[in-house]
C-alpha cells in the first residue's frame, strides 16, 4: 500500500485554487453544497432575515473550503503563457 492520500480536487491549472473534482467523492460533496445553499435559501428568505442567510452560507461555504483543503492538492499560483492563437477573443 502507498501513503499517497486520493485527491478529490486536483490544483487548477492556471492561477489559485482547485479545478473541477476527479473522484465521485468531490462531486458529491459539491452537489451537497449546492444542495444546502438551496435548501438554505429556500427556507431563510434573505429579503426578510438576510444576516441569518449570509451567516448560513458562510459557514456552508467553509465547510466546503475546508473540504478542499484536506482532500485537495496544495494550492499554489500556477501561471502559464497563453498562446498568442488563443489570446485573441474574435477570430
């Protein structure tokens, strides 16, 4: 056996942060954040209790940074040229 731990979120390629998951498990935690903030802003109407709603997202939303940070790679700055083809935004 390896003590290599399974990445759910690998680093993103270009910049800061984590890509899109590579394992079921980082999809489901994802489609379980997306869930929560849902279920979160349909049953706290941010119209009428809008602290309660962004306290209940922020922590939803570090739990989810918490997450990424121990099942994901390391995150660091990653900068790559771009090709001077795929510069231009009208061919």
């Amino acid at each position: 056996m390896t003590d290599k731990k399974t990445v759910w979120f690998p680093a993103k390629k270009n910049g800061w942060g984590w890509g899109k998951p590579t394992a079921w498990q980082g999809w489901f935690v994802q489609m379980l954040y997306l869930f929560t903030v849902g279920f979160i802003s349909f049953s706290v109407d941010p119209k009428i209790e809008l602290l309660k709603w962004i306290l209940l997202v922020s922590i939803s939303t570090l739990i989810l940074l918490v997450v990424y940070y121990v099942k994901g790679d390391a995150p660091s700055w990653k900068w790559k040229p771009i090709e001077k083809d795929k510069r231009r935004l009208f061919k």
